[in-house]
C-alpha cells in the first residue's frame, strides 16, 4: 500500500510543515514521514497507510478532486475538518501527521532545510 499512499502523504506533510519549506524541501520531508511509516509496526503502519489513501481520495467529495491536487491551505482546511471527526481514526491520523511532519522537518540534518 505504500506507493499508493504516496501522493496523500505528500498533500498531508505539504499542509503540515512550516510554510516557508521550499518545494525540493517538502518531496524530501513526505518522503522520510514515509520512510518512518514503513518501519512502523505492521498494525501501526497499515491503518495510517490505509486513512491516508482514504484522504487523499475523500477529497474528491468536497472538493471535486483528490487532496494530491488541492493546495496546501485547502489540504490543511479538508486535515482540520478531519480532526474534528466524531470517528477517533479519522481524527488520530491528522495529528500523527501534525505530529511527524514537523518532528522530521525539523530533524534535517544542518543546512538541508531552506528557508524559502
């Protein structure tokens, strides 16, 4: 499921991480959240890979398209519509993102984080 969860951990990290991350910055940033998934316990890593396709396709029902083609202020409003969710795993997988993103934007080594 990994490589299809690909483009809604793209939109999910894009709208997370500190506005002023330049594009090179981010596709780096979703690609190590994602790397940190894939070594998560299998029943940890299935379900965020599974809410985050659920996402990323979920969008289409408000906004005609998927989360992977909205920009990153709409990804963030449709991720605050989601914490809000009654369902606790709809709500719990924006702040893992919330969580992660900035833990791993900031993590980079010195002098790989541009300031945009």
């Amino acid at each position: 499921l990994g490589p299809l969860a690909e483009h809604g951990i793209r939109s999910l990290t894009g709208a997370m991480a500190p506005g002023n991350a330049d594009d090179a910055v981010l596709a780096d940033v979703a690609a190590d959240v994602a790397a940190k998934i894939n070594v998560m316990p299998m029943f940890i890593a299935l379900p965020i890979t599974g809410l985050t396709i659920f996402f990323d396709w979920s969008a289409v029902l408000r906004f005609g398209v998927r989360a992977r083609n909205l920009s990153s202020d709409k990804v963030r409003h449709f991720a605050d519509v989601w914490k809000r969710a009654p369902v606790s795993p709809v709500a719990d997988l924006v702040l893992v993102y919330e969580r992660l993103t900035p833990f791993v934007y900031f993590s980079r080594k010195p002098g790989t984080v541009h300031d945009g």
